[in-house]
C-alpha cells in the first residue's frame, strides 16, 4: 500500500511539474537547469517522507519491544517467585525448565534433570510410576487443555512427598502436544495431618466400639442380676404374706386391737413389696429375647387388655367395644372410638402397655366422678397414634417427663397401690418397638392423654414419628 502511495504520488509530480515548466516557456538551458532541481527537490522530499516514516515504524516496534520484554521480565518473575514449584516438559516429557522452587522442593538443580524425563532419575515413587505414566497419556490422548493428579515424589535424598500436580498442555494447531507445564504443591503436611485423623477416627471408632461391647454386657448382667434377685426376693415375701393371711384368718379376733393393727401394716407393706418385685422382674424381661417388629392389629390387642382389667367389673356387654365397670362401687367406661389402625410392633410388649395404661387409669381415677376412659387411633405420615384419654386426676406438666422414670409415681397417695414401675415399663416397650409415648392435656380439661406413636406398615422412619 505504501509503495503504490508512493507511486501514485511520485507520478503526479513529475506530470504536474513538466507541465507548469512547459507553459513558462523557458529556454532549453534554463528549462534543463529547472529540471535538475525539480529532481533534486523531489529527492529531498522524499528521504523526508521516508525517513519520518521509518522513524516511526521503527519507535512503534521498539515501544513493542521494550513492552514484550517487560512482560516477560514479569512473568519470569511471577515464575521465578511462586511458592510453587515450576516445570516444563517438551512433547517427549523432557526438562526444559526447572525453577527455583523445584530444585528447593526436590533437591535436584536445573544442570542435573534438563532432557530427562520424570523416570530417568526417579522423582516418581515407584509403586506410583505406573498410574502416573497411565494418567498422564490418557490426557494427552483425550484432547483436554490440563488435569490435576496427586501423586508421590522423591527427592534427591530418597524422601517420600506427596505432591498435587497442576498440568496444562501447549498444543500445535493440529492437536498435537508441543509441551506441558507442570505446576508442583507439596501436599505432604496436610496428607500426614489427613492419616493422623484418620488413624485417631479408627481408635475412637475401636473404642466406642468396646465400651458399647462393655456397657451391653455390663446392661445385661445388670438385668439378669435384676431378675435374679427380684426372683428370689419373692419367695419370702410371698411367704411372709401368705403367713400373714393364715394368722389374720384364723386368729385375728383373738389378737389385741395393736396387734390387729400391726398385723394389717405387715400385710399391706407385704403386699407392695410384692407388687414392687413383680414390677421389676417385668422391667428387666423387657428386653429378654426381643423379637423384630410385625404388622400388629391394635385393636384385637387393646380389647384383650381391656379384658384382663375387667376383675371386679360388675357386667360387660358382649359384642361391644365398651365395657361398664364398677371397682370401688365406683363405675366407669372404658371405650374404643371407632377402629383402631394397625401398626409396626410386637404384640406382648403393646399388651404390656396397653394394660399398664388402662391399669393406671382405674388406679387414678377422681372418686367424685365415674371413671371414663376414651380410646382412639389415627394413621399420619409414616405413624400410627393412639390417643387414650382418661378423666381421672390428671398429671401436672411439671411431671410429665418424670412420671416415666423407674419408682416415679404421679401421685404420691399411701393409699392407691402402685410400684412406680408401670409407665417406665411403657416408655421403655415403645423405645424397643421405634415409637414413644409422650402426655398431653385431655381435649375437655379433665385427666390426661397418653399418645403412644408406632412406626405404620411400610414405613420405619424415625424422622415421621416426631
């Protein structure tokens, strides 16, 4: 483009000057001397033309320069002062750069590895070498731009390290590697602190392990010496309760009134440590040959516990699921809403606590009103709830939570019969069965509601029964 500039412009110069020439009419010796300094001027005027032309260029490529050269003194120095080490492999995965912070990190100096490739002087561990040669091809051969891999490396006085390996390919317009750089991070320190955890998880998880193997064992023999002292207890109990009865048949109208009256408090304190006996015994077979859980009918169970509480009722109505009792002379109801769901359990230990739960209403009941007991069942998302309602005298909120622990009782009358056993009994069978019990207020203000929640068939989440 220059040059035709040029042309174009040294054309029109010479036919726009010849012409104005011509039309002075000059003589031939002065048209001659004329010529010869046209020529001259367009000379000088060129070199002019061209020299600030070539000055120019010539600024431009040194500005250019002196640009290239600072960047790269720049990226010499960001190579040069990484804190991670820096080399770079030809197309055959030979040395052709090896900064500073790789002789530092391996030891070896630039002299000593510059053309050899990562085996020839073994800064591959060996049992690593072949994955490392394996990933590396791999790579190359699927046409990615970098991969990262973590290895371990020697160094230069047999040290073990592992390192993180950041790679990136040169490739040529066709695909092919022309060079790869790699970019070194010793990752030693945090894989020693990565095995140190990782040894301290086992030795905990081994130690959990054996106190959990202790305290089952140390749980079992404590309920086997439970049931085993229970068992034995009993006997004399039993016995000294029988004597009791014998001596208060057949001599009591020859004993003074004292003695009738001591005779009384040995038989009623007998007869709690009986019940206190029995109660233990059946807390510690609570988990004696515990059985997976089943599909259960509730309400088939409900209404045998229903029966069994019926000693001392005065009818039952055949057919119906309400029962009309009379303990006391005191009547009551026990009634079932409708029809119970079925759930996920195990029969004996729901008819242990539906009887214990029935049992507590008769004991607690409020004697200036009939006793009544509501019994209703409902299945939600993953649960199945039984509601029973009783009107008796109620627990206060305060106790609701101790109520369930072992000699706990939710009211403390010398004259109602009890162990404190009964609910932890309960809370305990819900526990082994996936479920729990909690105690809420009675919708009419009067008594309480247990609210017993078990895992419903096809469904054994323990999320669903919060």
């Amino acid at each position: 483009m220059g040059t035709l500039l040029y042309a174009a412009t040294g054309g029109l110069w010479i036919i726009f000057s010849d012409r104005v020439l011509l039309g002075l009419g000059l003589p031939p010796e002065a048209y001659a001397t004329m010529q010869t300094w046209k020529g001259g001027f367009f000379v000088a005027a060129t070199s002019v033309v061209l020299f600030l032309i070539l000055e120019r260029q010539f600024s431009h490529r040194a500005h250019e320069t002196a640009r290239l050269r600072e960047a790269t003194r720049r990226l010499r120095h960001h190579v040069e002062n990484t804190p991670l080490a820096l080399v770079e492999w030809d197309a055959d995965f030979r040395v052709t750069r090896w900064s500073d912070q790789a002789h530092k990190l391996f030891g070896w100096s630039e002299d000593e590895v510059l053309g050899l490739t990562w085996a020839d002087w073994d800064s591959v561990h060996p049992d690593d070498l072949e994955l490392v040669n394996a990933r590396v091809e791999v790579n190359r051969q699927t046409g990615v731009t970098g991969f990262v891999s973590r290895n371990r490396n020697l160094t230069k006085d047999g040290e073990v390290l592992w390192c993180e390996w950041y790679n990136s390919w040169i490739r040529d317009d066709q695909g092919e590697v022309r060079s790869m750089l790699s970019l070194i991070h010793d990752i030693t320190p945090e894989r020693v602190a990565m095995e140190e955890v990782q040894r301290l998880n086992r030795e905990l998880e081994q130690r959990v392990h054996r106190r959990t193997e202790e305290l089952a064992q140390a749980n079992a023999d404590l309920k086997a010496f439970t049931y085993s002292v229970s068992h034995d207890l009993r006997a004399p109990v039993r016995a000294i309760v029988g004597l009791g009865e014998i001596m208060e048949r057949r001599y009591l109208d020859d004993l003074p009134p004292e003695a009738s009256q001591y005779l009384s408090l040995i038989l009623s304190a007998g007869s709690q440590m009986d019940r206190l006996i029995q109660g233990l015994m059946e807390y510690a077979r609570l988990e004696a040959g515990i059985s997976p859980t089943t599909q259960v009918n509730l309400h088939r169970i409900m209404k045998a516990a229903m029966d069994t509480v019926q000693a001392g009722m005065d009818t039952v109505q055949a057919g119906m699921d309400t029962v009309q009792a009379g303990m006391d002379k005191e009547a009551g109801e026990v009634q079932i809403e409708g029809r119970l769901p079925e759930a996920l359990g195990q029969e004996d230990l729901l008819f242990r606590v539906f009887h214990n739960l029935l049992e507590n209403a008769f004991q607690y009941r409020d004697p200036s009103r009939p006793l009544e007991v509501r019994i209703r069942g409902e299945l939600g998302t993953g649960a199945a709830r039984l509601f029973v309602t009783d009107n008796g005298l109620g627990i206060p909120p305060e106790d609701r939570t101790r109520v369930f622990g072992l000699f706990e009782r939710a009211h403390q009358d010398p004259l109602r019969p009890g162990s404190g056993l009964g609910l932890s009994i309960v809370k305990r069978s819900m526990e082994l069965m996936g479920g729990h019990v909690v105690i809420m207020d009675s919708p009419d203000g009067l008594g309480v509601t247990f609210v017993l929640v078990l895992p419903r068939p096809g469904s054994l989440s323990s999320s669903d029964l919060e």
